[in-house]
C-alpha cells in the first residue's frame, strides 16, 4: 500500500502513564519524608500527613487539568518534576529547625506555584499567543532586573548579593521571573529576524560573520548580564542570562560564529570584573584557595562552605548515612545553596546520580517537545526554557563540587526559595503546553493575529557563499 493510501497514525495521551508515575513519584517524596523522620519521630504527626496530602492533591490537580486541557502533553515531566519538588521538601523538613518556619513556606510556596502553573495550562491555549508580547517582554526583563535596587522595594543586600525584594513580610527574586520574561523576548525576537541574521555578514574562512547592525541584540544581552554581575553582585544569573540567548540564538542560525563571539565578550567581561570588582574577585579566590587556611585567615581556607559540603558528601560515600542519619546541617545554607551537598551525605553517590538523572529526563523532554514544535518560535522558547534549568543545574552541582565558582543560584524544584520555586513550576507549565501542540494533532486554524496553522514552520535560506544557497527547514515533527 502506498505511503498516501496509510492510515494515519493515532495519536495517543498517554494520562494513564502519567497517572502511574505520578503514583511512583509520590510514593517517592512521601517515603523520603517518612525515613527523614525515622530519626526525628516528633515530625511524624498530623502535620507530616496534612502536608503529604496536600502535595498529592496539588499533583492531582495538575494531572485532571492535563486530561482536559492539554491531553497530549509529555506524559514525563509531571512525575519528574513532583519527585524532585517532593524530595526537597522532604530535606527541607528534615533540615528546618524546631523554630524555623522554613519547610512550611517552601510548602506554601509549592501550592502557590502549582496553582499558577495550572492557571497557565487552563488559560493559554496556544503557546504561539506569547510571540505577541515579545517586546513587552522585554521591557518587564527590564523592569523585574531594576526592582532590586529601587530604594523601598530593595531588600538590600542578602550574602553579598542585591537580587531581593520585599514584599510585607516575604521577599521575592525577581530575576527569576526576568528568565522566563527574557526567553520568550529571545525566543520572538529570532523567530522573527533570523532570516536578516543568516543572510547578511562577512564570510572569513569558515566563519560566517554577522555584520555590526545585528549585533545590537547580543552586546543587549552582553550589557545586562554585566550589569547584573556589576550591580547586582551575582555571576551566577548574569553567566545564566547570557548563555541563554547565545544558546537560542545559534539554535536559531546554526552559526558558531556568533557562539565564539559570545565566549570572546563573555571571558574578556569576566576577567575584567575579577579586577575591578572585590565581590567577583573573593568568588574566584574562594573557589581557587579553598583548602588554603592561609587565604582569609579562615580555618577552612578561602570557603569553609564548600569544603564542609565536600567532606560532608564524602562522609556519605557511594550508599550515603541514610535519611535522617548524617550531619547536613553543618554545611551553611544547606537547605539552599548546598542542598546538593546535603543530599550528597545522606543518599551517597548512587541517590545523588539518581537525581541528577531525573534532572537529565526532565532537560531531555523539554528539548524533545522544542523539537517536536511546528513553529519556529515554539522551538526556541522550548529549548531556551529547557537549557535555562539544564544551565541552573550545572552551575550550582559544578559550584557544590568545586567545578567552577560557587554562586547563588538555586537547585530547581530542590533548594528552599519561592521565587526559583515559582518560576520553574511555570517554566514546567510552558514546556507541557508546547509538547501538548507537538505531540497533539494537527490544528490548522490560523491565530486572531494572522499567524499561520500551528503545523506551519517557515523555512530559512540562507545564502552561504556567492551563488550558493542552503536551506534550513525545521519542519520535523516528532512524536514522544
């Protein structure tokens, strides 16, 4: 039988997969928090199974919106990224104080941003909506990134850093949201001009060079990653903003020359802060003199933080000290910045490996639904979205693991902190809604705004070398 004459192949929602990981998840995070309390059996009382309910009522809820609203998004992620959030508020609790409120909020925190990720999935029914907003995104990047230094919004500075806002009694992160502001800016913005950026620009050897207009979108980024590092005191979101635009846009060109001028601006900026600035240059010390006691005249050398999280880590071995057995709370901010570490001694090698899997399932779907997108700015927001998380991920286990420097970033879904909470059930939420339209089928009605069907991705040519033309089409679909 002909290829024209083949049924169509029948595409399925898998809910009912979902469902049972789902099931799996909470059993995980509910039996962490269950061992964690072995040890301290006062936590095992009505409040253990008022706040296991309603985890398993907030993942639920999520999972009934799914059925009705999204019903072919990646069956994958929901499970992930429960099991993660669960096992942080399972240390969390483990960690928190006999005064400190501190697993409680991460819980209230946890509804609230499983509430706003369902309002997203009921409300935005096309993902492609966002391109609409794409320099109003921009100006609330800039905006969110101002906030922390407007005096009465400011929390001053928090471990060295102006990131925080206070709002009553809480304070809130708005750089957080400026990443999901910013994605969908990056993500509009190349969708849009990538045409204009492959097909002008000087050729030099093999290098495809764009020319000096075109540039203005990168030196934009340039200047708000330095001014984040700058002002702000943070290397960490400022090296995450950056390398999500350079990431979007050599999807967007495939060009590496626009990578190379990245890493050339980025490394001659961060060399010249580390001299200027004494904020950059006591990272860079701590990091490169940890084990030196000389450095500082601290006991532990430049960082006891860190290396208390390394003999801590190394305390638990490949099998760990077993949940609720070791001694994390040793480690400065370990239910935050080192709750990798705190992991690391209690479920050894072999638990944190566990985690850092489920971490690579959840980067890996999210590249898969921005693969399967049949439309380009779908693609970009889907893979800008997902390397943010896999960027968090690798700068805060490379900062635990004296890789590179230690910063402020969050551990995603793990490490106590509302805001980075918030944002990244949202960035969940996103990435469900655009492997809902890739894996769903076709819809061929055009948007209010006059966008093509949703199956429609423009192809880009490109003129490579005098007369010589090389198409680039991003219409595969693919089905998870």
């Amino acid at each position: 039988m002909s290829a024209a004459l083949a049924a169509p192949a029948v595409v399925k929602p898998r809910r009912n997969i979902e469902l049972v990981l789902l099931v799996l998840a909470l059993m995980i995070s509910i039996g962490a928090s269950l061992l964690a309390g072995i040890n301290n059996p006062q936590t095992i009382n009505g409040d253990f199974w008022f706040q296991s309910s309603l985890l398993a009522v907030a993942s639920l809820a999520i999972h009934i919106t799914l059925r009705i609203k999204a019903p072919y998004a990646d069956p994958f992620i929901l499970p992930v990224v429960v099991a993660l959030n669960g096992l942080g508020l399972a240390m969390i609790h483990r960690l928190d104080g006999p005064k400190s409120d501190v697993g409680n909020t991460q819980l209230r925190w946890t509804l609230i941003a499983v509430a706003c990720t369902i309002a997203l999935i009921w409300f935005l029914k096309d993902h492609r909506i966002l391109r609409r907003f794409t320099y109003i995104s921009l100006a609330a990047s800039a905006v969110l990134l101002i906030m922390p230094m407007i005096p009465g919004l400011t929390a001053g500075d928090i471990n060295g850093a102006q990131l925080w806002i206070k709002i009553g009694p809480f304070t809130f992160q708005p750089g957080e949201i400026a990443k999901l502001t910013l994605a969908i800016f990056f993500a509009g913005y190349l969708s849009v001009n990538r045409d204009l950026i492959l097909l002008a620009g000087r050729k030099v050897g093999p290098l495809q060079f764009p020319r000096f207009r075109d540039l203005g979108p990168m030196l934009a980024a340039w200047a708000v990653s330095i001014g984040i590092l700058v002002l702000q005191r943070d290397m960490g979101t400022s090296f995450m903003f950056f390398s999500l635009f350079m990431v979007m846009i050599y999807v967007a060109t495939g060009r590496v020359s626009w990578v190379l001028i990245g890493v050339v601006l980025i490394a001659v900026a961060g060399i010249v802060a580390s001299q200027l600035f004494s904020h950059v240059k006591y990272r860079m010390e701590s990091w490169s003199n940890a084990f030196d006691p000389e450095v500082y005249g601290r006991e532990f050398g430049g960082s006891g933080q860190i290396v208390q999280g390394l003999f801590g880590m190394a305390d638990g071995g490949i099998f760990g000290t077993g949940l609720g057995q070791g001694l994390p709370q040793l480690v400065p901010y370990a239910n935050s910045d080192m709750i990798i570490a705190s992991f690391g001694e209690e479920l050894g090698l072999i638990g944190l490996a566990a985690m850092i899997l489920l971490y690579l399932i959840l980067i890996t779907r999210g590249f898969r639904a921005a693969l399967g997108a049949r439309d380009s700015f779908g693609k970009l927001l889907g893979v800008g979205l997902s390397f943010v998380m896999a960027v968090q991920c690798f700068v805060v286990i490379g900062g635990v693991t004296r890789l590179i420097p230690l910063t402020g970033l969050t551990t995603p879904f793990l490490a106590a902190g509302g805001s980075s909470l918030l944002a990244n059930w949202i960035v969940v939420g996103l990435l469900l809604m655009i492997s809902n339209a890739a894996r769903g089928p076709v819809d061929t009605s055009p948007l209010r705004d006059g966008e093509g069907p949703l199956d429609e991705v423009p192809s880009v040519s490109a003129t490579a070398d005098a007369g010589t033309d090389v198409e680039t089409t991003l219409t595969q679909e693919v089905r998870p």
